[in-house]
C-alpha cells in the first residue's frame, strides 16, 4: 500500500507544483517555495535540531509556547520550525523573529523528505495536531529518529477515511510513533486506526498554553483609547467569502441600537483584501484601511484590517468578538486568542475544526452561536448594550482557558527521554525503526 501511495504521490507532484506556480502569479507569498518544498533549499542548523511542525497559522500558534519551553528546556539544541502555509510562515517569522530557522515543510516524496532530513538532522520531530505523512514518517521510522505527534486529534468522519486505507496508515503509525492526544475520545480513535495503544498518551490542547504577547495588548489598547474610547467596538475575525456580506448586514443592524458602533474588519486571507475593499466601496460603507496607514474616524463605520498578523492586537481593542469561518461550511477558527483575553464571543455554527473547544466556551456562557446576520445583529448587540455583562460572560472563557492549561509541561515531559536516553538503551521506538530498516534493506 505505501509503493502504491509513493507512486500516486508521484503522479499528481507536477499538478500540485503547477498549481502553486499559478498561486505564486497573483500571490507573491509562494514565490520562491519551490526549492525549499523539493528538500533542495532551506536551513542547515549548526547540528542537531529540535523540529517542529505546524501546518499554518493556528497550528503555529499552538506551538508558540511549546517551542518557548523546548528553548529553556534544551538550550544548546536549536528550533526548525516548518510550514505548509505562506500565511503559516508568516507569523512563525512574527512569533519567533531570529530564534529559531523557517522552512516549508517538503512534499512527501521520497527524494525530497530524505534532502530535508539531510540538511535538518532533527534529533526529534513533533508534528502539531494531526498530519499524517506516509513517505515522511517511513524516513524517520528509518533513521531512528523519534517522532511525536502533539496535540493529536482526529475526528469521527476521519476515522472512517482513515479505515478505508487501514493498511497504509497501520504501517505509517508502526514506527515507533508517540502520540499526545487532545482528549481520550481522540487517543481511543488513533487506536481504532492503528497506532500502538502503548505509545498513545492524553496530553490536552496544546493551544490552551498560549500567551498573548504584553505588547500585543498594549498596542490594542493604546489603539482603542487613542480612536474609540467612547465607542462600542466588535471585531469579526478571519472572514472568508460569503462571511463578510453577513457581517456587515449584520453590523447595519447594530448601528441602528449604537449608532457610533465600529466593526474591526479582518478578512482570513491577503489574497481577498482588495476583494473586501470592493465589496465596502459597493455598498458605500464608510470606511478607513489599516494599509493605508489610516486610523478610523468617528464618521468611519469600519476599519479594515488589510495587513497580515495584527489579528491579537486588535481582539485587544475590541468588545465583542466574531470568530468566523463559521457560518460558512470552513470549520471556524480558533476561539482562544479572544478567550485569553476575556472577550465575549460569537461564533456561526460550523466549529468542526475544534468542536470541543467551541463547546466548552458555549457552556460556560462565552460563546453565543448565531445563524443568521440578525441573529449576529442582535446577539452583538445585546453584549455592546451591557459592558458589565459582556465582561463577565468573558471572563468566564478566560477562565475556562486557565483551567485547560498543561499540554506544554506534559508534551516536554514526553519529549524529554527521547533526548536523553541511557547510555546503553536505545531512543524509544529506535529497536522498532532499526528492525524496519533492517527488514526493508533485504
């Protein structure tokens, strides 16, 4: 089944890479990819590394603090960090500036994973949350290189995706593999799909562990004291199509109830900025843009927020928080940034990425979930017309945040005799991919 993957992978390689040559005409963030994703470019730390992955931004962010304790932890051990998305890239290069090296992680053919793994030399992988790659897993399980899936989680629909190809996923979770999974609901069903029931432990999410940096909220809050002090101001956060019409429907009705009322626009993608721009033009909403340097003025029913990794500086200016990508079919974005801050939350009811958490901020009253643009309107509303009660209802997911936190501590404590194995003993799982490495040379 794997031979038969590696070929297909083959086949559809020139498909994938000419449709990311189309993506690098209009979008300038895939240009100069190409060598990094082939395994021909890219760091080559000065020895052995810590490597971590997270496809794009909230897997990135997940990792944030993780990669914090890793560097107190193992100082003389320096951080790859490696992304699929450009938007991924981004705000690992914000998060982390100089402190650890960048890359896009390599697409999983054989010739590529094995150039990385040359030029990287990781002395432990930890791939964030669920990527399962067959060719890259194969090659670690090879090398002896320990491989920790953190955070892991998998969904019901998945499991039965991942039973139809039962054989191939058995042989790619059989080679020494550690998984921390969110919950025991999630750690349960990477058994069902073949991963060592030994080698599965319950960490948590690792996405409670973060921090929002002091700066950050600093910024917001200068922002809003210096141009909305005396405004009620709601936030809708990473917008995709279809999200924005509803959103600014939505905020018409608001300002019927606070006619002063500013929205804090923030499309989900760089590539729909101008798009966005056009739709607020059409429907002659007045407006200032964050790339043009402006600042909102009180004539101003909108700021578009047209840059990249503003996004926690502006949820701490705001009062209310919409966290899309929920009320179209995408799975919602994460809820936490704004929980962290104590902010009150309105989200549409497609939360399949992390349904769990969506629930845990819906019970303890942080999260309302909304159907409609009226129902934003009034739901937005009602908290905009009760400070007090907004505050509270926020805390109260700030509060739920606080409680969920100790992936990090519990992940590292994982980690850790991997980097430090007796003298005598081999690294856990290294026996396993030694023996698959014997079996697959004869």
């Amino acid at each position: 089944m794997r031979l038969l993957y590696v070929l297909l992978v083959y086949l559809l390689a020139p498909v994938v890479i000419a449709m990311e040559a189309w993506k690098a005409l209009w979008n300038p963030e895939y240009r100069g990819r190409l060598g990094q994703r082939m395994g021909l470019e890219g760091p080559e730390p000065p020895g052995p590394c810590l490597w971590v992955h997270g496809v794009s931004v909230g897997e990135v962010q997940a990792a944030a603090a993780l990669v914090r304790e890793l560097r107190e932890s193992f100082p003389g051990l320096p951080v790859v960090v490696t992304t699929v998305t450009p938007t991924g890239a981004q705000h690992a290069r914000t998060l982390f500036g100089d402190t650890v090296s960048h890359c896009y992680l390599p697409y999983d053919l054989p010739g590529a994973v094995n150039r990385f793994l040359d030029r990287v030399r990781p002395r432990v992988a930890i791939i964030m949350e669920t990527e399962i790659w067959p060719t890259l897993y194969h090659s670690l399980g090879r090398r002896g290189i320990p491989l920790v899936i953190a955070s892991a989680r998998v969904s019901t629909r998945s499991v039965d995706r991942y039973r139809r190809l039962a054989s191939l996923f058995r042989a790619t979770l059989s080679h020494g593999i550690l998984i921390g999974a969110q919950t025991a609901a999630d750690a349960e069903r990477f058994r069902i799909i073949g991963a060592a029931p030994d080698r599965v432990r319950v960490i948590g999410n690792l996405k409670f562990d973060m921090e929002i940096p002091a700066a950050a909220i600093e910024a917001g809050r200068a922002f809003r004291a210096r141009v909305a002090a005396a405004r009620p101001v709601w936030i809708a956060g990473s917008t995709h199509e279809g999200e924005e019409d509803i959103v600014l429907a939505a905020h018409a009705g608001v300002r019927e109830r606070h006619p002063d009322a500013l929205l804090i626009l923030v499309p989900r993608h760089p590539q729909r900025f101008e798009s966005v721009r056009a739709l607020l033009r059409r429907r002659g909403v007045p407006h200032a843009l964050r790339s043009a340097g402006e600042e909102p003025e009180p004539r101003h029913a909108v700021f578009l927020l047209d840059t990249l990794g503003e996004l926690q500086t502006f949820y701490a200016a705001a009062d209310v928080a919409f966290v899309a990508g929920s009320l179209v079919p995408i799975g919602g974005h994460s809820l936490l940034e704004p929980a962290v801050l104590g902010l009150p939350m309105l989200s549409g009811p497609h939360n399949h990425n992390a349904q769990d958490v969506a629930d845990l901020f819906e019970q303890c009253g942080a999260l309302r979930v909304v159907r409609s643009r009226d129902d934003l309107a009034q739901k937005a509303g009602e908290w905009l017309a009760d400070p007090v009660r907004a505050r509270a209802d926020g805390e109260r997911g700030r509060q739920a945040v606080a409680q969920s936190r100790g992936a990090v501590s519990r992940l590292v404590a994982m980690v850790a005799p991997l980097l430090s194995p007796p003298a005598s003993a081999p690294v856990p799982g290294e026996r396993q991919a030694a023996s698959s490495a014997s079996s697959g040379s004869r």
